[in-house]
C-alpha cells in the first residue's frame, strides 16, 4: 500500500514547476491574443489561471522572493486580464494596450523566475543592469538636451 508514502518536490524543482505553468500561461496568451481574441473560454481560461498564479503567491512561504512588487504585478495582471475577458465577454474588441502591458509584465516575470538558474541568473542580472544604466545615462540625455 502507497498510503503512507509521501513525495517531496525540491523547492528547485517545484520553482521550475512553477515556471513552467507560467510559460504555459504566457504562450496561451500570446495565442489566443493574435490569433482567437473573441474567444470567451480561453480568455476565462488566462484569468483563470494568473488568479491562480496570485494564489500561490500568496500561498509560498516567505522566503524574500516574493515581494510586495512581485504581488503587485500579479494583481495587474488580473485586472487587466478581467478588463480583458469583459470586453470580449461584451462582444468588444481586445484593449490592445492592456493586453501589450501584460505581455511586457509576463516577460519581466519570466525573467526574475530565471535568476535563480546557475548559467542563466548571472546574465540575465547583468543585462537588466545594464538596461538600467542605459535607461538612466538616457534620461540624463533627454533632461538635459
């Protein structure tokens, strides 16, 4: 009998696991974005699952990955997906603002949930630095020209 058994998932391994749902998420909202947007059951379906995606958020213990902006990006993405689903819902068309917003979020996502990876985290982290130092060494420019 397997009743007493029990099976621990590595926080490593549930952290891919996690991930890889995401990924999912992302590549069905991309789908459905471009090429069935009047779909009422796929964009129930996105809400669907990012509510979830906040839940167990909110659910994971708190190890300092997490973080009110981690949670605050998570509650973007449902109102924009609930923005979303109701202008389908009404017949209208996809908000194709809210819709780029959340994709842009969904990449920034996916791009701290890979930091932690031995090769990647490293060159992620110094990209998005150098980002910022463009980002600033540009807003210097524009300030003062």
């Amino acid at each position: 009998s397997n009743s007493g058994k029990q099976v621990l998932l590595t926080p490593m391994v549930r952290h891919y696991s996690n991930l890889a749902s995401y990924v999912v998420l992302v590549a069905l909202q991309f789908w459905t974005s471009h090429h069935n947007p009047s779909s009422i059951p796929l964009w129930t379906l996105i809400l669907l699952w990012s509510m979830s995606n906040l839940f167990q958020t909110l659910a994971s213990p708190t190890t300092g990955y997490y973080s009110w902006v981690t949670m605050l990006d998570d509650v973007v993405l449902i109102f924009s997906h609930a923005v979303i689903f109701e202008r389908v819902l009404m017949g209208g068309e996809v908000p194709r603002d809210l819709d780029a917003l959340t994709m842009i979020i969904h990449f920034g996502n996916l791009m701290k949930g890979l930091i932690v990876h031995p090769k990647m985290g490293p060159l992620i982290i110094m990209v998005l630095t150098m980002m910022g130092d463009i980002t600033q060494f540009l807003t210097l420019v524009v300030f003062f020209v």
